[in-house]
C-alpha cells in the first residue's frame, strides 16, 4: 500500500475502535477519577458510621475486635485496621460464624473509645448513601453486568490500548521536515476555530498523556481478564512461589482458632522483625476457610499501595506458626508485575502525586472521547456535503 493508503487504513481503525469502545471509555473515564477518592467520599456522606462522637482515647482494634466476637457469638471479625485516626470508627468487616447463617451485615462500625456498635452496613452496589460508592466502582469496573460487563469493559480496554498506539502513528507527519511539523502536534492553538480546536485537544492531550494512558490502558485489560490471559501468561513466562491459596481450602476443617487477634498480631510483629521487615502493622485479617489469621505490613501503618503494596504474613490461628508469606519483593517477576496492577492503576504506587495523575488520566479520557466524537462527527458532515470525497482524507 502507498503512504496514503496505509494512513487512511489506519485511520479507519483509530476511528472505528474510538467510536466501538467510546461510551465505555467515557464511563470509565469519569467514574475512576471519583473513584480516587472513594474512601473520603464513603466517609463524607456516612459520617454517622466513619466518625465518633466521644472524645475518649482509642482502645486497641485486636482488643476491640475481641471483645465484639464475646458479645455476639453468632458472627466472626475478618478484617480490621490497626491504626485509627483521633475521630475515626473502628470499620470491622464480619461474617457469619456458620457457613449458612445470616446477619444481614457483613461491616460493623464501632466506638473505639468505649466499643459500643454505632452502625452497621451490607456491602454492595447501590445508589442510596451506603452504597452509592461501591455503585461507582461496580459501574467502573464491569458496568454493574458481572462477568459479561467486565468482559465489555476488558475489550474496550484492549481498543483503548491499540487505539493509543495507532494514533501515536497517526500523529507522525507524512513528509518533512519531520520535527517543526510533529512539534505543532503537540501544541494548542487557542485561536483556532472549534473543530479545528477540538482536533489540535485531541492530538496534543494524547500526545502529552500517552505514556501513563498507555499504562493505565494495559492494566485495565489486565485486570480485566486476570484469570483468562494475564495469569496463565505470569505462570508460563515468570511463574510465582506456591502458595498455600493455589489450592482451595479444606472442606469441613473442624479447627478453631485459638490464638486470637492480639497474639496474633504479636506473632507477626515479632516475624516481621525477623525477617527483617521494618514496616508497621496495618491490617489484620482472619480466614475461616483457611484457619489463618494474617498481618499486612505498610510503610506507614495503613493501608496503602505504594511500590507493590502490603506485605502479608500467615499464620496457622491454632498454632501461631508462619505458613505464608506474600511479600512481592522478594518473589518473582511474574509475580511483581501481578502486584503492580492495581497500585499502577490506582495511581497508589506514586502516593498522591500518582493519585493525582490518575484523576487527571481519567478526566483526560473522558476528554478525548467527547473530542474525538466531535471531530468525527464534523468530518462526517464534511464528507456528506462532499458527496464522500473527503472520505479519501484521514479523518
């Protein structure tokens, strides 16, 4: 094919997977900006249930933790923070103690100043307050649909990702001199008229964010089809030490933890110094299924997904002995690229500067379908009023 020919090819693909995958990108745009500060908002409109009102000194969340399991024997604590702001709740994430019980919730709020219960919530998407956030993040993630939506959304993705390359391409001049010409593409002509401005937007924004766009793009699709492809292509190229979770858990297990959550929490601490690990203690987990109890480890003692993430320590809840450790530093490759997903695509792995970054890619997202969606659109006129010989041109 000519030089033109293979442009206007291209430019039929760059068109028609902008315009395939235009509306989800546009959800995901704007509903990943808000979700970066997801956990603010949930506390914004819930204060009831993330602030106290007494002033007294926070007790230890493991104590706590302990003492609500004594007074309802009908649920189990699976997670809990270990350091509490001066107002904040104690947020416990609970299941029922029998595997076909019912609470009716599986979050429990608490005073950590006198361990009083001052609200409780059932996780799930929904659009009155409790819920509205999770919403947002379901919506983000697979359009509320499950599997089939996280599917539509993973495709639009992949368009999203050969799309940014195909237009890095479509911004390349055609004849010289290369550099004064490309150079022009990375600038806005504020003067211009308004499609020729939304056009020079389009260009310049891509131009400017494709690297982090890219990124973001990629761990989208991953994330998107973890299980399907990215997985298997970790465990084929740089597969991760086993892990006692490759396998379920074992059924009818009749053990029953016997530790409890402060020694738990002091079995960790004392491992993670011998490991070596000088991070604080963050979050403190048990696993029924599993008969585990766990400590992540961060840099400053809450949760956060900076570099790779947590580091995790197991311990049998009957006996205290390590059986686990996930730490993605000192694990393979594979498995330092299956942790970096998440913090890359939240922007945690940078801290705030990286968080700000993703609210930025996401409203630069939204941007780019409603420019790129205009241009086309005028073009389209453009090409009817022509009876279709500016077809010929690349849109």
């Amino acid at each position: 094919m000519t030089t033109a020919a293979t442009r206007l090819f291209w430019t039929k693909i760059h068109r028609w997977l902008g315009l395939a995958a235009l509306a989800f990108l546009l959800i995901a745009g704007l509903t990943g900006s808000i979700l970066c500060f997801d956990k603010r908002i949930d506390a914004a409109i819930n204060p009831d249930l993330f602030y106290r009102q007494t002033k007294g000194a926070a007790g230890s969340p493991a104590l706590i933790a302990t003492a609500i399991q004594a007074r309802h024997p009908e649920l189990v604590v699976t997670s809990f923070p270990l350091h509490l702001q001066a107002s904040e709740t104690l947020k416990l994430d609970v299941a029922p103690r029998r595997p076909d019980g019912s609470l009716g919730f599986d979050q429990l709020f608490v005073d950590p100043s006198d361990g009083h219960v001052v609200g409780t919530r059932q996780s799930g998407p929904g659009w009155d307050r409790r819920h509205v956030v999770e919403a947002i993040f379901e919506l983000h993630q697979n359009l509320l649909g499950g599997a089939v939506g996280r599917w539509v959304m993973g495709l639009a993705a992949l368009a999203w990702l050969i799309g940014n390359c195909v237009g890095l391409y479509l911004t390349l001049p055609a004849k010289k001199p290369f550099w004064p010409k490309w150079k022009k593409k990375w600038t806005i002509d504020t003067g211009a008229k308004l499609r020729r401005l939304m056009l020079e937007i389009h260009n310049s924004s891509g131009l400017w964010l494709l690297i982090p766009a890219t990124v973001l793009a990629y761990t989208s699709v991953s994330m998107n089809f973890f299980d399907e492809a990215f997985v298997p292509l970790m465990q084929a190229v740089s597969p991760a030490r086993p892990s006692m979770f490759d396998q379920p858990p074992p059924a009818n297990d009749t053990r029953r933890p016997t530790i409890g959550f402060l020694d738990a929490l002091n079995i960790g601490s004392a491992a993670a110094k011998v490991r070596g690990l000088t991070w604080q203690p963050a979050i403190e987990r048990f696993d029924p299924a599993h008969n585990v109890y766990s400590i992540s480890f961060t840099d400053d003692g809450t949760e956060n997904y900076r570099r790779l993430g947590p580091v995790a320590l197991y311990f049998d809840a009957s006996n205290g002995r390590l059986v686990e450790a996930d730490d993605p530093y000192h694990d393979s490759l594979g498995r330092k690229l299956t942790r970096s997903l998440y913090p890359l695509h939240s922007g945690e792995m940078g801290g705030p500067i990286g968080i700000a970054l993703i609210f930025l890619l996401g409203l630069s997202t939204a941007e780019m379908c409603i420019t790129g969606f205009y241009t086309w659109w005028k073009k389209r006129e453009s090409r009817r009023r022509g009876g279709g010989t500016a077809g010929r041109r690349p849109a």
